[in-house]
C-alpha cells in the first residue's frame, strides 16, 4: 500500500510539472509567391529541448506539435494560397534551453540556444542562404516566467527566419544533396580568410570581401601618435568608420565594433572578439535597446539584422534579441555570414 501511495505522490509530481508549448501559428505568407514548398530538416541530434526554472518550479518547453515536418508543410499552404516554383528547405540543427549562471553573477539566466539554416532547393542540389545562430538571454528582474518569454522569442525566431529566407541571397556553390548534413565544412572552405595561413593586409568594406580577401585600396587609415586609428580615408578625402568592416595590419584583422577596433583572433572555431552583448546591441531611437517579446515586424527587423550583422551597420552594431548582457566572451564571426555567434 504504501509502494502504491508513493508511486502515485511521483505520479502526480511529473504530471504538475509546468509544459510550456511552442506554438508555430505566425504568419509565413510569402508576399511575393516565389516559394512553391517549404520543407524541414530536424537535424537535432537530441529532440527534448530542456527546461529551465520558474519560481522554484522546473518547467519544460516543448514544440505544441512534435512532428515538425508535417507542420512545417502544412504551415506553409495553409499560409500561401499562391505558389511560385521555389523550394525552401529549413534545417533546425540545435535547440536547447536551459538554466546558466555567468561568471561574476549572482543568479543564473534561463537562455535559449537556437541554430537555424536556409537553403534553395534545385534538383538534388542545395544552395544556402542564411542561418541564425545564437543564444537568446532572458532577464529574471524584467520577465516573470522565462518558459513563455523564451517560449515566443523560440516561435517568432524561427516564423521570422522563414519569411527572411524567402527572399535572401542565395550562394552560387551548390551542395550535392548527400552532403547536406555537412554543408558547413562543404562550403567553408571557400573562405579563404580561414583556409589561407596569411591574412592581407588592408581595409575590407564587408564581411564577403574579408571572406575573399580582396582588400579595398581606395581606403586607407590614419593613426594618431598613440597609435589609435582616428580617421579612414577614401581617395585621399575622409569618410565615415561605417564604410568600413575591418582592417588588416601585419597579418593581423581588427574588427570595427560601437567601442573601438577589436582584435579578431583565430582558433579552431574560426574568428572571434572578446566583447559582450553591451558592446555590439544596437539602441533604438529612443535610447532603449532592442529586445524580444515586442511586434513581429521589428522583431523580424532584428533578426535580419543579425543574420546580417556581416555588414557594418551602424559602427558594427547589431540588432538584438533578448537581454542586454553585460557578459564578455568569445562572440564568433559566422564563417558563412559575418554575423555574431554569442555562446553565453
């Protein structure tokens, strides 16, 4: 009696756990009709996304509807009365949410990592657009429960990644179908700001001209007796940093960020500074950061910005999603795109 009494308390514990679901509803109309199909990837290699903590109480966040690939499809036509003749094809490759406490803080955060990939779909052939590959912060002083707010910030991420894909530039190297669960190391090494041993010296006005290494020598750069670059010249005339993506200087890149130049170092992960969150976030025009859980156009906004956040933006700023952490880390240069990777 008492084994049955004791199986039943548990019982009753894991069934009062706290689930909060995923809803996949937005609109993804695809408002110019290029887009024939939309079709997914679950690539996870785990597919239980986590749980996090809400006022002492676990509670888990899951897909309202775990067959993924059937609603992808079905969320599309149900969306797009009017089809082109382009195939969309939507890798999600990781998603886990989970509880971490940063270095030099008094609480954990409940964080999000996302990593979502696009691609055109021709044939047997795959040519890839862009991805999405962050941690997404939440704030315990500003959100009451960070299952919902990670919740929607997961749906409106992914909803918003789709409609961005739609009308992105595709690459022109193609990846044979059978390799498509390698379609990193496939495309990378076309980078040749990775693969050659030697950086070229010079100023780069984007990401893909770094990513080519084709330095532009209409610009040049001016330093003061300090050694501090203070000026970037164009044909001999002085122009605005924000023409600018970074620099090379005896072998080594520099790149532009809202706080100075930062030193882009290399390790088997490929590029990164040193910088946080604090550093890089864009502020709107009322002085306000940019964060999570507001309208779906902005947030739409933001997600493009730092999908593209390989362009220079505003000093090198990027657009963000969730909270304005204040944590240093290595944040990643996207081999593929330019933008930011945040770890922490």
């Amino acid at each position: 009696m008492k084994k049955l009494i004791f199986f039943l308390l548990i019982s009753a514990t894991v069934a009062a756990q706290k689930v909060e679901l995923i809803t996949l509803n937005q609109n993804i109309k695809d408002k110019k009709g290029f887009i024939k199909s939309l079709t997914l990837i679950d690539n996870r290699s785990d597919k239980v996304i986590g749980s996090v903590i809400d006022k002492d109480e676990k509670a888990e966040i899951k897909f309202a509807d775990a067959d993924l690939e059937n609603h992808f499809e079905k969320w599309f036509q149900n969306d797009n009365n009017k089809v082109g003749n382009t195939d969309i094809v939507i890798m999600l490759e990781n998603l886990k949410v989970y509880d971490e406490q940063d270095e030099n803080k008094t609480f954990p955060y409940a964080k999000a990592k996302i990593k979502i990939s696009g691609f055109l779909k021709r044939n047997d052939k795959y040519y890839f657009i862009n991805r999405f590959d962050n941690v997404i912060v939440c704030n315990p002083k500003t959100v009451s429960h960070p299952q919902k707010y990670l919740a929607q910030q997961i749906s409106d991420v992914i909803s918003e990644f789709i409609k961005i894909t739609y009308s992105g530039t595709v690459s022109g190297t193609y990846i044979p179908e059978n390799e498509i669960n390698k379609y990193n190391e496939y495309l990378i090494k076309n980078n040749k700001a990775l693969s050659n041993s030697v950086l070229e010296n010079g100023v780069y006005t984007s990401f893909k001209t770094f990513y080519n290494q084709q330095p532009s020598f209409e610009y040049r750069l001016e330093k003061n007796k300090k050694g501090k670059v203070v000026r970037l010249i164009k044909n001999q005339l002085s122009t605005s940093f924000s023409e600018m993506y970074c620099y090379v200087e005896n072998g080594v890149a520099y790149k532009l960020t809202p706080v100075g130049f930062d030193e882009m170092k290399r390790n088997e992960k490929g590029f990164y500074i040193y910088t946080s969150r604090v550093n890089l976030f864009a502020d709107t025009k009322s002085g306000g950061v940019m964060i999570g859980a507001i309208a779906g156009g902005v947030v739409g906004a933001l997600i493009g910005a730092a999908i593209d956040s390989g362009s220079n933006g505003a000093n090198g700023a990027v657009s963000g999603i969730g909270f304005k952490s204040t944590q240093e880390s290595n944040v990643y240069i996207d081999s593929l795109t330019g933008a930011y990777i945040f770890e922490k």
